[in-house]
C-alpha cells in the first residue's frame, strides 16, 4: 500500500492546505515547528491531535467522498492553519 499523502504543518501554516486523495486513504500531518492542533469533526472523521516538536500524526481512513476541512485549535485566528482534505471527488458540488 502507498504511503498517506502528507501534509506539513509548521508556524503557521497548512502545506499543502488542500490535499486531494483517494476514497479510503489516509493523511498523515507531520510538525515541523512549533505547537498546533489537527482538529477536524467532519461526517465519520473525529480527531483532536496535538503536535508539538517533533511528532506526526495519521488519520483514519476516509471512507466517503467528500471535503473534510480541519483546523489547528490554537491559532484558530491565522488565515493559513486551516485546510481540506478532499476525497475523490467529493468537491464536485463545491
Ligand atoms: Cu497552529
């Protein structure tokens, strides 16, 4: 099996903020600096995450199209630590 897609999450920022995967794939976030939250609670993915250092984390897999959009809870002001993960073709609607 592939390797999750991976998002970078640093201060303070989402890289990339928006991810395109496969119906039952997962993503991995992994931190680059700095504290911060994935915190997302979108149709069956529930996660409240916190990375600081040097840690990464790995969702579940997305098992229906859709837009899943998530936050970092502690910096819920900053433009850019917010994103999506887009399964399939779930933003075809969008
Ligand atoms: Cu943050």
């Amino acid at each position: 099996m592939a390797d999750p897609e991976s998002v970078k999450v640093k201060n303070f920022e989402f890289t990339p903020a928006k991810i395109r995967i496969a119906q039952g794939d997962k993503v991995k976030w992994r931190n680059v600096e700095g504290t911060h939250t994935v915190t997302m609670d979108q149709r069956e993915i529930e996660m409240d995450a916190i990375l600081s250092g040097d840690a990464d984390i790995t969702s579940e897999k997305f098992k229906k199209e859709g837009v899943y959009k998530y936050v970092c809870t502690l910096h819920i002001e900053s433009e850019n630590m917010k994103g999506k993960v887009i399964v399939g073709d779930g933003d075809r609607d969008e």
